[in-house]
C-alpha cells in the first residue's frame, strides 16, 4: 500500500523511531475469566500491538489516525504522549503532550463538578495558580455552567465526556493526543468542539487524533494516518486516508474487543477504599508471643 | 502537585469520620494501652520488654502503624488509580509515594501519643533522641523501596496484596514490638538482624533505652539491609514501569 509522506518544514513536536510495544491481549470480563483471575491466573499473554514504528509529527500538525480498536492506534496515542514506554526504539517529544485518552474514566463519579475539574486538570498539566481562574470557563465550555458543586453521579456520560474534553483543551498546551471517546457520536457538541479546536490550531497547536470521524473535530487536517495490526499502511491526506481505510474494512469489529474502561472500574470496585483504611487495625495479639 | 494529590488524599479520610484528627491519636492510643494492660498488667511482669512498659510498647507502636498502613495501602496504588495513571504525565513514582506520604503525615500526626505516653510515665529521654528522626527517615526510605517493588508486582499478580497483609501479621510477632531485642535468645538474634525493622525500631527507642543497642553489628546489619532494600525496590519499579503502564 501507498506510503506517501508530507513534510513540511517545522519544528518536530513527537518523533518514533523504530518503536514496538506489546500489550497484554485485552480480555473480556465473564463469570469465567473473572474466576480464574481470582484462582491466582496471571496476567494474559503480551502480543506486539504496535511493530516498527517510525513516524515523525511537526509541530502545528494536526494528524487524523485510522484504526481499528485492534490496530494499535490507542496504544499510539498513549506513547506519543509518554503514558506508555515503548519496549523497542524510542519516542521524543519536543514538548508536552496532553493526553486526553479516555479522561471520563478516571473521573471520580461522587466528587463535585469542581473538584474533577482540579483533580483532572492537574493530572494533565494544569497548576493550582491558574486553576480558579479557568474552573469558570471549563464548566461554561462544558456547557456545565452553574453546576459546579453538583457531584457528577446525576450527569449523563455525554455530560462527563464534554466535561473530559474541555478540561483537556483548557490546559493550554502546544499538543493534544485525543482519542475517540472524547467525541465520539455526539453530534450536538461538535460545533463546540470545531470552534474550539479550530481556533487551536490556529494558534499553532499540534492534534493527534484518533477518530472514524476527525471531520467532526476540525476542518483542515494535514494528514492521515491508517493503521493496521500494528503498522502503518498508509501515511497521507485526510482524504487518501479516509479511502484506504474504507477498502480495509472501516470499523470492522475484532477478536479482541476493548473492554478496558470498564475493566478499571471493576478491579478498583474490588478493593475498595474502605477496606484499605480499616485493615491493620487489628493486629492485636490473640496468643502470648513467644 | 504531588502536596495537591496528598492533601486531598487527608481532607477526604478526615471528612468522612466525626472525629477526624482524634482518631489517628486513639486508635495507636488505645492499642497500646490495651495491650500494656494485658502484657504488663494482667499477665504481670514476666521480663517481656523494658520498663516502663506503656512507654516501651507506644514507641514502637507507632511506627508499626505507620509501617502496616503505608504498607498495605501503597501496593494497591496502582492498581487502584489505573484509569489516572493512562492520563498522568507525572512519574509514575508519585502514586506510591502519595499514599506513602499520607501515611508519613498521619503518623506524624499521631506523634502527641508519644508525648501522652511521656507524660504519664515520667519517664524523659535522654540526649540519644537525636536518632528519632533519623529513624523516621531510615524507615520512610525502607518502606518506599518495598512499597514500589509490591506495588508493581502487585499489578501483574493482585494476590500480592493479600499476601502483603498476611506477612504483615507474622513481622509483627517477629519484630521487637511487644517484646526488646535482649528478649530474643542469643542464637537467633544474628537471623533477627535480618529483620530492618529490628535496627529502625531501636533507633527509635534508644533515647530512651542506650541499652537496646548493644551489638551495634546486628543494628548496622539490619539498617544497612532496610537501605539495600530500598535500592532493590527501586530497580524492581523501574524494570516493571513499563509492565504497570500497560496494565493501567
């Protein structure tokens, strides 16, 4: 398949170079697997999701990535951003990059609007000097004004997602890698999002995005990515891109379908705080030492 | 942004409970006094410690706490924030020592017990004292090694943690808590000095008791292997870094 490459002559903002990495094959949660895990199973076996990657992005680019769940584009995202440490080659950045991958996830759900806001904001980048000043606008953003002391429990997820990604963008950073959950169907705030997001750009900020649909995000991508098992079959025009990845399948459904998010949850569910703070209090001898 | 994440950490403990702050003074507290009176009192004074033993068991008490706390909670820590480790640029480190850290403020908090302790057995230190913090800092070292290295295994194997709180049960028989290192028979005390516990717990005690070190090899063996087991963690987390990453 083609391989054609766009240059253009700015600073680089992340650079791969001959970068592999193996992730544990993502499992489904049943009644079954659950019982093995607690049978003491270790954890699954690692396959290669990403293979000999060499990709360079300029700053200021705004990169759309195809993919299937399987094709290694999260575990892309996440490198390009420094969450995951490759276990071939290397990644560089020039600068930070914010990454919003699946942020409604580690959102706390009976925490108020205002207190994700700080917690969210300051895992990605944000300082407590800024943050009184851009709790306001992220909420007004998130179209969540007014509702900044509610906990996030009655929220629908669109809500939380919108809440997610304006947190994200607020951050001020010069580079964004945004995965799809960000946006995903929800037409209504695609305007926002557009303006926004448009309105970055402009500014010179880079955008990796992984999306079916990066028209909803932004009019003007300079590139775009198509990857499959794990390396990248096409590296050209949104357009071009758009195409090949129609003819490999488009969003075709996989062995391996990712369940992580809820995964998370479960295994946090398992142990839960309580239990963390209340064990060690009986260590009161019931026998006569010695 | 680590003070951010460890003052939130306090604020939402002490929030949920009425009395907040009293409860990390009664808890060690009452321990203590429980088991002074059943160990000093009920069963009599059976040569089981130095005296005064209220003093004796509080001072080493509350390091234990410290100790099993910090301990227990830091080796879910990864796994319990997977979903803000995949969208933290910050090094992976912090969230152990968050919850380390957290422990360390609470155990500093639960100091006064020491004094209440004083207080009631008039019983002053002398100028060995200066090795208190020094043991603060020796034990804070020892726990933050450990707590890496578990906290990573723990998210390739979550049967750790269980068995992080079962061995928690036995160190504390075989540490010298309830009883003073001369307690332990000449033959095992060079394998106690296995323990860094043994040499981190005297260095809290000896300003009030110069006597508990005796054999300074045993207590410089068991410091020196507490600061080994510090390096050891540390190479263990930064071999599975990229293992807890992916699990996240």
């Amino acid at each position: 398949m083609a391989r054609l490459s766009i240059t253009k002559d700015l600073d680089v903002m992340v650079e791969f170079e001959g970068v592999g990495i193996r992730m544990p094959r993502a499992r489904k949660r049943n009644v079954n697997s659950r019982l093995r895990r607690f049978a003491g199973e270790a954890s699954p076996e690692q396959v290669w999701r990403l293979r000999d990657i060499t990709l360079s992005i300029p700053a200021g680019q705004a990169v759309a990535i195809f993919g299937s769940r399987s094709s290694g584009r999260e575990a892309l995202l996440r490198l390009a951003a420094g969450t995951l440490i490759p276990d071939e080659g290397c990644v560089r950045r020039q600068a930070k990059v914010v990454p919003m991958i699946d942020v409604a996830a580690a959102m706390t759900r009976n925490m108020t609007v205002r207190q994700n806001i700080y917690v969210i904001g300051g895992l990605l980048g944000l300082t407590p000097s800024v943050m009184g000043d851009l709790v306001p606008r992220i909420a007004h953003l998130a179209g969540l004004q007014g509702q900044l002391e509610r906990k996030l429990t009655p929220l629908t997820n669109r809500q939380i997602n919108r809440l997610a990604w304006s947190i994200g963008v607020m951050t001020g950073e010069r580079a964004f890698a945004i995965d799809e959950t960000h946006i995903g169907e929800d037409l209504e705030f695609a305007s926002t999002v557009k303006e926004r997001m448009s309105q970055m750009r402009a500014e010179g900020v880079t955008f990796i995005v992984a999306s079916d649909r990066p028209e909803l995000f932004l009019d003007d991508w300079d590139r775009g990515l198509v990857l499959d098992h794990g390396s990248i079959v096409a590296d050209t025009t949104l357009a071009e891109a758009t195409v090949v990845y129609e003819q490999l399948g488009g969003t075709d459904v996989d062995d391996d379908s990712d369940l992580r998010t809820e995964e998370t949850f479960e295994e946090r569910d398992d142990l839960g705080e309580e239990e963390v703070w209340e064990e060690g209090g009986d260590e009161r001898p019931r026998k006569r030492e010695r | 942004m680590l003070r951010m994440l460890v003052l939130r950490e306090l604020q939402t403990q002490y929030s949920r409970f009425r009395f907040g702050y009293l409860w990390t003074l009664l808890e060690p507290l009452v321990l203590s006094i429980i088991l002074w009176l059943v160990f000093s009192v009920l069963l009599g004074p059976r040569h089981l410690g130095l005296q005064p033993y209220l003093l004796f068991l509080s001072v080493a008490m509350l390091p234990w706490w410290w100790f099993t706390k910090g301990i227990n909670a830091s080796v879910r820590s990864f796994r319990r924030n997977a979903a803000q480790l995949r969208i933290s640029t910050l090094p992976t480190q912090f969230w152990v020592l968050r919850v380390l850290l957290v422990s360390t403020v609470e155990f500093l908090m639960s100091l006064p017990v020491v004094v209440i302790a004083v207080i009631l057995t008039r019983d002053l230190p002398g100028p060995l004292i200066v090795f208190y913090p020094i043991a603060i800092l020796a034990q804070f070292l020892f726990m933050y090694g450990i707590a890496l290295a578990l906290a990573s295994w723990n998210v390739i194997a979550p049967d750790v943690a269980r068995l992080v709180r079962l061995a928690m049960r036995g160190l504390f028989y075989l540490s010298p808590i309830l009883y003073s290192v001369s307690n332990i028979p000449a033959h095992v005390r060079p394998l106690a000095a296995l323990n860094p516990l043994v040499g981190i717990l005297g260095l809290y005690r000896i300003g009030w008791w110069p006597q508990e070190i005796e054999d300074m090899l045993h207590y410089g063996v068991s410091l020196g292997i507490g600061l080994i087991s510090f390096v050891v963690g540390w190479v263990v987390f930064r071999r599975l870094e990229s293992r807890v990453l992916k699990e996240s």
